[in-house]
C-alpha cells in the first residue's frame, strides 16, 4: 500500500510542496523571519504599493493576518504604510531599503532550491513539468470560476486532511 502511495501523483505532488515549505520556514526561521514575512516581502517586491487587503487576497489569508505580519515588518523598519492618495482610509505598502538584504537572501534561496529539486533533470523535462503545472493550475482556476457561476462551493481535498491546517500551512 505505501509503495502504491509513493507512486501517486497527487501525494508526490502535496509532498514536494510541503517539504519545499518546511524549508523555507527553517530557513526564514534561522534568519529570525517566518515564511509568511517572506512572501510579503516578495510580493511587494513585485507588486509595490498593494494594500493589506489586496495582499490578503493574493496571499489567500485573512486580512487581519497581514495586518498582524505587516505590523511586525514595519517594527523591523522593512516595511512602511503610505496614505493612498486618493482615498485617505486606504494604506499602500512599501518596501524600505533595509529590505534589500533579505530579498537578495529569499532570491539566492529559490536559486538554490530551484537547483535542488531540478537536479538530475533536462531542461526539456523541466519546461515539461512547467507546462505541465501551469496547466493544472489554470484547470483547478476554470473549475473554481465555474462553480462560482453555478453557487456552488469547491471542497478542498488534500492528501493528508489534517483539520484545515494544509491551509494553513499553504498561505501562512
């Protein structure tokens, strides 16, 4: 039975990801973060001047989480709210210089899991496995849309239901 469960896509595909998150969170962790503030700061990397609440959607959390990891990022003078200029209640978010450091440290780590995991693959296997999972992604996007049409509700279904922490764990 386990043999047949190593060998299932789905599981391989759950646990890849959940240990490629365990990493990160060591390794944010040894630098006194937390993976979340990682991805913060990613994002507004990316995407300067969001506000927590579009932060929350992209990140798949409540908003009270950003604001809580938002705030412990300013404290660390990596992060500083803006008043919107043309609505006074919102808060446009921005990085600070002293961010610098640890985006290049997120960056050299996806460089260095990037290499990890595609160790012993061809680049046409990894432009495979890239298609491949863009692919997936934009089913499970038609299927949630879809249902979104019709009223209906997507059950999450995860390999290992843990009680709702696989959500947890996937957007902290």
């Amino acid at each position: 039975m386990q043999a047949a469960l190593d060998q299932d896509f789905l599981f391989l595909l759950y646990d890849v990801a959940r240990t490629m998150r365990t990493r990160a969170d060591q390794r944010a962790r040894a630098r006194g973060m937390t993976r979340a503030q990682w991805v913060i700061l990613a994002h507004l990397e990316r995407q300067p001047g969001l506000t927590q609440n579009e932060l929350a959607s992209i990140v798949e959390v409540e908003p009270i989480t950003i604001a809580r990891l938002v705030d412990r990022l300013e404290a660390r003078d990596l992060v500083v709210r803006k008043a919107d200029p043309r609505d006074r209640r919102v808060w446009r978010l921005h990085l600070t210089p002293a961010a610098a450091p640890i985006l290049r440290e997120i960056a050299k780590y996806r460089g260095e899991l990037h290499e990890l995991i595609t160790a012993g693959m061809t680049a046409s296997l990894q432009k495979a496995l890239t298609d491949g999972l863009l692919q997936m992604k934009a089913n499970l996007a038609a299927e949630v849309r879809a249902s979104s049409k019709a009223g209906g509700t997507v059950a999450s279904i995860t390999p290992h239901n843990n009680g709702g922490a696989s959500r947890r764990e996937r957007h902290a």
